[in-house]
C-alpha cells in the first residue's frame, strides 16, 4: 500500500538539505542534494511504516492511503539557469 506522507525539506546552512516526517518522531534525515534528502527519507518513512505494521500499531492519521488514480498536489522545485 503507499500512503501520502507530509515532509518537510529545508537547505541546511553548512550545506545540504535537511528532511523530516513531522507525522512519525524520529523519521529525520539529512541529504547532499534535495532528491537525496528526499530518497534518503523515503526509505526511513517505509521502514518505519512496515515495523509499526508489523507490531499492530495504528498509523498517525495524517498517513492518507494513496491510489494512483486520485488528484494530489506537489510543490516541485525547479532550477532554471544556472
């Protein structure tokens, strides 16, 4: 099942990008890029989905199921120039 998951995702000042799951404590990552940052935090929000399943815990109720074929909306970065 895939669920839609509310991030957030900030440039760190030393570099980076910093990304968390304000839904699920402890799901914090950090990335050298914002895809990175992203994926890196997908992995972490899928383990920590499956042990709290695995365990019969309930999800927080932010964790929508997600069907492809339903309307969401994105904010997508996008870098024009250089």
């Amino acid at each position: 099942m895939q669920y839609q998951v509310p991030v957030i995702i900030e440039p760190l000042k030393e570099g980076g990008y910093y990304a968390e799951c304000p839904s699920l404590p402890g799901c914090h990552v950090e990335g050298e890029t914002y895809l990175d940052a992203l994926e890196n935090l997908e992995d972490v929000i899928r383990i920590h989905i499956e042990g709290r399943l695995e365990f019969g815990e309930s999800l927080p109720p932010e964790l929508i199921p997600f069907h492809q074929q339903q309307k969401f909306s994105l904010q997508l970065p996008v870098m024009v120039g250089a």
